[in-house]
C-alpha cells in the first residue's frame, strides 16, 4: 500500500518530477490555450509524460491540474471531472510503484482586504478540486507556486476538509519575499504550525537563486523540504519559450541542497526527464542528510510578514492588551458601529511602545463579535505587519477571526471550561494557531500552584487525545491580585518553573493583575516581572506605554543574558536618569512627519482621510496644493517605503486605496478651466494569461499618480491592445504577464506598435518577466512591481511629449 508519509520518515530523498507545460507545448499545447483542457481532449499525451518522468527516475509525478479551478478552467469544463480524469491518467501511467501528487495552483483571486473573495470562499473552491483529485486516487496534495500565505493556507484547511491525505505547500520568492511580503522564515513557520507534512519553494530564476530560500526554510522548521528549480531564465526563440539550463548542470547544482538536507528535489518550469533522469543519477536513493533541528522555539506566532518566536532562550514577548473596550466607552461605541479607528490607533501607540503582538478584544454590550472580530483583525492586517492575539469566549468568532488572519494568530484562551477544549483546540490545531491554555475549571479560582498544574496537565491530555502538538501550547500562569490572596505571586512562579521544566512549554499571564486594589502598581508589576522572567516566562499582557515595565524588561534581558553585549539596553538607555522615561516609545520618526493628511495616506487612514480633506478644504486650504504637496509626496514616500521593503503588498495597497478615497472626495474640485488632459496608459494582461493581480495594483498605483488608466482586463489579443491605444491617444502601453507560456505574446503588441508606427511606448512586467526578456523583445520600459512601473511609465510619458 502506497503510504507518502512513511516515505518521508524512511530517510531517503525523494525525487519529483519536472515541468508540465513546456512539454505540452512541444506535443500540440497552442500558445495561451488551458493544459487543463488540452488534457481532456489529448489525456494519452499527458499520461505519456506522467510515464517519462516515471521511467526517468521520479518517485513522484504531480497532475495536470495546476490551473483545475473553477476561476481558471475555460468554460464548459467541470472541475470535479477535470481533477478525477487528470490523477486516474497519472496513477494509470505510473502504477503503484509510483506516488502521484494532485497539483493546486494559485486561483488568481486575493483574499479581502487585499481583493475581493473571502477566505471561506477560498477554502470552498480548493475543495471543490481536491474532492476530484482524491476521487481520481492522488496520494498527496501538493499546492504549488503559491505567492499568498492566506491561500495557502486556505489550500491546507480545504485538504483537511475533504480527506486525511498529506499536504504539501510550495511558495515561490522573489528578492527574498512573495509577492504579498511573507519571507520563506515566516512561511516555514506558519505552514509548520498548520502540521504541513512537506514545506517547499518552486519556480523561480533557476537553482541558485533557489539555494538561499531553501537554507532558510530548513533554518526555521522540522518539517521535509521540497525543492523544485526552473531550469534557469526563460528566453523567447522563434515565438517560443525557452529554457538554456541543460540536464546535467541543472543536476549538479540543484544536487547541492541534498547535503545540505533537503528531503524532496524536482525540477519546475522548462525541466524534462532528462533534467531528472539527470538528477536521479545523482541524488536518487540517497540518505536525506540534515542534521538535527535544535533552534525550536517554545512556539511561534506569525502575520503575514513577520514571525514571532516564544521560547526560552528569546525575548520576552510583550502582548500589547490596549485594544479592549472594558473601561473605553468610545472604543465601545465604535465597535458596535462597527469602526475600527480607535483599534487602529491604540493598536498603532502600543506597536511604537514595542509591543510584539496585539491582543485584540472587542467584547462589549450590543457589539456582534462574530462580525466585529474579522473585520478589526482585516483592519489590522493591513495597516500592520504585528502578529495579533483572538481575545474571545465566542468560538464563533475566534473562527471568523482566524479565517480572516493571514498567518498564525494566538488564541486566547482555551480554559477548562466544559468542552471549550473540544470545540476550540481541532480548530485550532487545523488553522495552525497556537493558544493560551488558561488554567480554570469551574466556578472556583485555583488559588495555589497544584490545583492550577492539575487542570494543565488534564487539558494536556486532552490536547493529546485530539492530535493537538504541544508546539501550540502557551499557559497562562494565571496572575491573581496578591491584595487579596498573598500567595498568589509564588503560586504564579512556581506554575512557570513547572511548565518550563517538565513540559518544555512557555507562559504568560496578564501581568497588572496581580497588583489589583495596591498603590504604586507599577512598581509591583515591574518588580513580578523581573521575577516572572527569571522563572522562565516567555510573554506577558500589558499596556506597552508603561515606562517602568519597559525598564525592567530591557533590564532582565541583559541579566538573562539574551541581550548580547547589551547593546539593546545601551542603544535605548545611555541617557536614561532616574524618573525620566526612556526607550523605544517615543514620537514617529523624522520619515514620517508631516500634515495630518500626509500621515494619513502614509499610515492608510482609510477611513479619516475625507474627513481630514474636508476640514483642510474648510479651512480655506487650496485642493490642488493638498493633492500636489501632501497626498502625492505621501504616496510616493510610501513607494519609496516599499521598494526598501519597509512597507509590504498589503501596507501599499492600504496606502493606495486611501489616497485613491481622498482624491475621489475632493475630485469635484480639481478641474482647472483649460487644463491639459492627463497622460493616459492602457493596461492589459496578455492573450491567453487570467492573472490580473499584478496589473490590477499598477493600474490603482498610476491612477493616484494622476494618471488616465485604461484597463482591458485579462486575456487580451495584441490587435485589441493596440486598437485600444489607438482609440484613447495612450502614451503608454502595460503589459502583465504571470506565467512563461504566455510572456511571448507581449512581443506580438511591441510588434504591432512598431509595425503600424504609434509614437506610444511599451512597458512590461509580471512574475516571470525580466529587464533582459524585455529588451531581447525591444520593450521600451521594463518594471518589477508597481512602484517601479509608475517611475517607468513618467519617464515614457516624458519620451513621447518630447518626441
């Protein structure tokens, strides 16, 4: 019986297979036409390739089903059959011996608020792929070439919906980072988290570029490590697609990782079977050689672009606990409007004091948490890289909440309350979120150390029972006011030294508790805390404005020897004098200075900026000098942010769609009597591509800049572009491209320009597309992110004015 998961346990390397449409294309695929669909009408040519990889050495082939879904597949073609029909020709073509993995792809949709599709929505498309591909006999899910950690997740929670079968995760980088911000570290942690049983990357320029990421993938995790290359840069040869990077250098190179401990090696775009026959001969039934992995945190938090480690040997965490409305009457009434501007701004204010994770809370009379939760979390995650913490008895919205998280949230909290561990722990065990196990049972408080250690140790074997991995497990020490119950400190330290030296697990606590109904309760809480820490506590919940704890904090970490040289102390402290406050709380930088309305498109204030218009307006504020000096020099401070990788996809979007709300709310006012009408650009990605993102964040960067945007939309002839061109007096023609099959019909529109004499200027870009493919086709401008394309399209806009 075929078992991929022993497999990966048995200790030898397993090779996959290689690229799928480059071979399609040499045996009748046609330029822009779905594989998918040229292997219902032609499945002997696709079962025939399945066969070539098995004889070349793979012990895994990957289905023909990259693009199986409902968003991708051209219309007529049902999914459930397309996925059953392409794994049966694969397990048919390579028997039992082989191991077939049912390939997911990217959707091309974004999960809100990045677009326009919910997470649930999400999930619900992947089953409808996988359940065919389980049906036709796979004995893996492998999702590949994922750029978004929100859909690859959505793939790992749709796996485990439908069937208990292995998954596989495989995200591919660029310049160190996907598309949407998430290093390969945080990657590797958060999929690890999800219980992934093989973590990898794909694609890409070629096998060096390749070398890096997967160091650091096995750098942050424990799980198997799939590496799969392009055999180097594409590059156009009489209308085709072509990969230079032949068998034996490709082998030799992607043969390194081996040593280094990669479990699983294939091969991705423009790969063949002799890549792998190749790769075989070298790595095929060796040992898997990576050494031990000793660097495991206590448990790892992480958002979308930012991985927090709880461990003994880190940091003690701070969890920011401002961002609850017990005591906030206009937090309160915001949340049951459902608002999220005050949220925002204590969750900014504790993030500048040096907060690590926000916990979020809004649990109040009249506010609705399953509908509030989400949307505070949706909110935060895009105005915020800070990993976040679910604060709420509702399990409905703690599962609402972590839909809408991109990365792994801390739960907070699962007690032993009855079956709160049952309901919550599988969900979170499924959506890879690690939890605070809070210590109470009933109606009575456990008072002293043995009566909390007793209920830990039944919830610990509950988590057990329910496959829940200990790695997820956080315990609250439970901080009660020693006001009233003097022994409730030593029963806290004790509970940490217990759980740190019999367990291995991490605590928190909510630190303020314990000085309930006390004067100076800052000194008490500072002075628990450097005790808390010398226990072993790895994170505690508290306001992160509080000077006094930020002291003892920075102070414990040098006596605990985790501030190596000092040099964090120094760096905050050197001119600190008694009763004068110090530390990382301090005003926004220099950077970030400015007029209200420039720091609200630097900060994304959404929902301030038309206000903040409105009032500038009133004041007798000229709109061309808001839009000229303020909201444009904001917009381009944030690009710059960017490109410098302060700022990720979601901040620059978040940006962009606010600059975009403040312009619409003062449009009425910026038309000058005789003004010049502004440059225009068309934009389209290429025949036979249905990737729009990309294209679709160009066109929102280019319209703050003021420019006239002319989008065609995905799948567009070169004819249809020119034409559109041609009719709007464009300056300037986009061209996105995401796959390499179909980055050669941007040279029909170059072609096309040149060939009918247009003075309008050719720009390109998109995953797959380079500066040198761009000049090999004679593009005039080439751009890899959005940013860079509103540079490139100014400077073509100038070309063609100047003539």
């Amino acid at each position: 019986m075929r078992d991929f998961r022993r497999s990966l346990k048995d200790g030898n390397i397993l090779i996959f297979d290689g690229g799928m449409g480059s071979l399609l294309q040499r045996r009748g695929l046609k330029p822009g036409q779905s594989p998918e669909e040229f292997g219902m009408a032609r499945p002997e040519v696709v079962a025939a390739i399945h066969a070539e990889y098995a004889h070349a050495g793979a012990h895994v082939v990957t289905t023909n089903t990259f693009g199986a879904t409902r968003h991708k597949l051209p219309a007529g073609l049902d999914v459930f059959e397309v996925n059953e029909t392409m794994a049966r020709a694969a397990r048919q073509a390579v028997g039992e011996g082989v191991f077939v993995a049912g390939s997911v792809g990217p959707t091309g949709k974004m999960v809100e608020p990045l677009g326009d599709i919910t997470f649930r929505g999400l999930v619900e498309i992947f089953k409808e792929q996988i359940r065919g591909l389980v049906a036709g006999g796979v004995d893996l899910i492998l999702a590949e070439t994922q750029f978004d950690l929100a859909e690859a997740r959505a793939v790992v929670v749709a796996a485990r919906e439908v069937c208990d079968l292995p998954v596989g995760v495989s995200m591919t980088f660029e310049g160190g980072v996907s598309l949407t911000g998430t290093s390969p570290e945080v990657f590797a942690r958060t999929m690890e988290n999800m219980g992934v049983d093989l973590i990898g990357s794909n694609c890409s320029a070629g096998p060096e570029e390749l070398i890096l990421v997967a160091r650091a993938i096995l750098a942050s995790c424990s799980a198997p490590v799939l590496i799969e290359p392009n055999a180097g840069l594409p590059e156009l040869v009489d209308g085709a697609t072509v990969f230079r990077l032949p068998p034996d250098p490709f082998a030799a190179t992607v043969s390194t990782l081996a040593a280094d401990g990669v479990a699983c090696l294939g091969g991705c775009c423009g790969t063949t079977p002799e890549h792998i026959r190749a790769l075989f001969a070298l790595c095929g039934d060796r040992p898997v050689a990576r050494p031990a992995f000793e660097d495991r945190p206590c448990l790892t938090v992480t958002s979308r672009s930012v991985a927090v480690d709880f461990g003994f040997d880190r940091p003690c965490r701070i969890i920011g606990e401002r961002i609850n409305p017990t005591g906030k009457a206009e937090l309160a009434a915001q949340l049951q409007r459902l608002e999220t501007r005050q949220v925002l701004t204590f969750a900014e204010e504790q993030i500048v004091a040096g907060a690590d994770l926000l916990d979020v809370n809004v649990g109040a009379p009249m506010v609705d948490e399953t509908r509030m939760l989400p949307l505070a979390v949706r909110a935060l995650t895009s105005a915020h890289a800070a990993p976040l913490c679910l604060d709420s008895s509702n399990p409905d919205a703690i599962r609402a909440a972590l839909e809408a998280y991109p990365g792994s949230a801390l739960v907070n909290s699962i007690s032993g309350e009855a079956e709160r561990m049952e309901t919550l722990g599988p969900l979170c065990r499924d959506y890879g979120a690690p939890f605070i196990l809070l210590p109470l049972k009933g109606r009575k408080l456990p008072v002293t150390a043995s009566e909390r250690l007793a209920i830990i140790e039944e919830l610990l074997a509950k988590a057990e029972e329910l496959r829940i991995p200990r790695r997820l497990i956080l315990v609250d020490a439970l901080a009660l006011t020693v006001s009233s119950k003097p022994e409730a400190a030593k029963a806290c330290l004790e509970v940490i030294r217990h759980c740190r030296e019999r367990w291995g697990l991490g605590s928190t606590m909510g630190l303020s508790n314990i000085s309930f109904g006390l004067p100076a309760r800052d000194l008490i809480n500072s002075t628990f805390l450097a005790m808390a820490m010398g226990a072993g506590m790895t994170s505690f919940i508290a306001n992160p404005n509080t000077a006094r704890l930020r002291e003892s904090l920075a102070a414990g970490e040098v006596l605990l020897g985790r501030d190596r040289q000092a040099s964090s102390f120094i760096a905050a402290y050197s001119g600190w004098t008694p009763g004068v406050s110090a530390g990382p709380a301090v005003a926004a930088t220099a950077e970030e200075e400015g007029s209200p309305v420039f720091t609200a498109v630097m900060k994304g204030q959404k929902d301030r900026i038309a206000d903040l218009l409105a009032a500038r307006i009133a004041e007798g504020a000229d709109p061309f000098a808001l839009v000229d000096g303020e909201m444009i020099p904001a917009i381009a401070r944030v690009g710059e942010k960017y490109e410098r990788k302060e700022y990720f996809l979601p901040q620059l979007l978040l940006c962009a769609e606010t600059m975009q709300t403040g312009f619409d709310s003062i449009r009425h006012l910026l038309v000058r009597e005789g003004q010049e009408a502004r440059d225009t650009v068309v934009m389209a990605t290429v025949e036979g591509d249905i990737h729009d993102i990309g294209k679709n964040i160009v066109c929102l960067m280019l319209r703050n800049f003021g420019y006239n945007v002319v989008d065609l939309g995905k799948d567009v002839a070169a004819a249809d572009i020119v034409a559109a061109a041609v009719e709007h007096g464009a300056s300037v023609i986009g061209l996105s491209a995401l796959m390499t099959t179909t980055m050669v019909r941007m040279e029909d529109t170059v072609r096309l320009v040149r060939e009918r004499g247009l003075t309008c200027r050719v720009m390109v870009g998109g995953a797959v597309v380079t500066r040198a493919y761009a000049d090999m086709i004679g593009a005039h401008g080439y751009a890899d992110d959005a940013v860079a394309a509103v540079r490139v399209a100014t400077q073509l806009c100038a070309e063609v004015r100047q003539g």
